[in-house]
C-alpha cells in the first residue's frame, strides 16, 4: 500500500502548485482586454463557468467511478482531461504586457 507522503502528501502538493498557477492565469486571460467599466461582470462570468465547469466536470468523473471497477479509471480520465485542456489553453490569445 502507499504510505502518507507518496499517497496522500505527495499528489496534494502537485494540485494546490496546480491549482495555484492556474486559475489566476485563467482569470487574467478572461478578464483581458475588457474595458474597466466592465471586468466586474467579466470576472462573476468567469468565475460561473469555473464553478458549472468543476460541478460538470465532478459528476463525468463520478459516472466515470460508479462504471468502473476502482478508480484508476477516474484517476487516467481526469488526467486526460487535464491534457486536453491544457492543450485547448495553447489555442488563448496571448496577452502582451
């Protein structure tokens, strides 16, 4: 079995880097570009789709478990997902500063 640190510890560390990179840069390119009087409402739109986006992605990954056997399923879904994603994020216009 898999102790604390490359279990549980290990994986925990990856996603809160993760996350942490990610969902700054992720509002940064939707707010972009968007005239000041309107980045309130750019932003409460970005962060409904992050929030539909997670429940969404959340439930395909539950039916990924309730079909499967274990979760080594779920666990190769999610990263494929994050690939695809990561992949589609090349496709954002780039921003000069």
């Amino acid at each position: 079995g898999n102790d604390y640190a490359t279990g549980v510890l290990g994986p925990t560390l990856i996603i809160a880097v993760g996350i942490g990179l990610t969902f700054p840069t992720l509002m940064a390119a939707a707010t972009a570009g968007v005239p000041g009087e309107d980045a309130g409402i750019a932003g409460g739109i970005a962060q409904t789709a992050n929030q539909v986006g997670g429940s969404a992605g959340l439930a395909a990954l539950a039916t990924v478990a309730a079909a499967s056997a274990g979760y080594e399923p779920v666990f190769l879904s999610a990263a494929g997902l994050g690939v695809v994603l990561a992949a589609a994020g090349l496709l954002l216009p780039r921003v000069s500063s």
